[in-house]
C-alpha cells in the first residue's frame, strides 16, 4: 500500500524509510518551490508547538528550529549574520525572555 504526505521531510527519512524496507517516493523541489515548502513546514510546525503537549514540546521546538535554521539558507542568507543581526536586535531592543505584552 502507498501512503503519500506531499510534505518536505528531513534529509534522512528516505534511509529511514528504506531500513524498514519501504520504498520512498521523493522529488527534489526547485528553489522557490522549496523556499516555499520551508514556509509550509514552519507553519506546520508552530502549530504542532502550539498543540504541543509539555512533554513533546522539546521535540517539536526542535523540529521548528530545523526548519529556522534552513529558511535563511534557502534565501541567500548567512545563518552567522542572521545570529548577528539577533544580537543587534536583543541589544538595541530586548529579547523575549520576560512575559510583557503591549
């Protein structure tokens, strides 16, 4: 029986598959097309954060953080200098470490 998800997946779960004797059905997205496959996984995994039980929350903020950390590649971007405009940022005005809402 085939199963399809239609979503992008991390780069070893063809293996995984596979190692359970399945065969994986991939295709490689052009650049806007995966750029935009990022966006839909980010959408995807907030709202897996937000229904996220305490105990799964690590798990799923890992998963977000994956994708994070590969949106700014697929957009030309330098992961360092988008850790240095954060710092900027946190410095000129503030982080989110404290609950204060406007």
């Amino acid at each position: 029986m085939r199963v399809g998800y239609d979503t992008l997946v991390r780069d070893r779960i063809s293996e995984i598959i596979e190692s359970n004797r399945h065969q994986p059905v991939t295709h490689t997205p052009d650049d806007a097309s995966y750029y935009a496959a990022l966006l839909a996984k980010l959408a995807e995994e907030t709202q897996e954060v937000r229904l996220a039980s305490a105990e799964d929350l690590p798990v799923e903020l890992a998963d977000m953080l994956e994708v994070v950390r590969a949106l700014p590649r697929a957009a030309g971007m330098n992961w360092e200098k988008l850790l240095d405009l954060t710092a900027d940022q946190r410095s000129e005005r503030g982080g989110f470490g404290s609950s204060s809402n406007t």
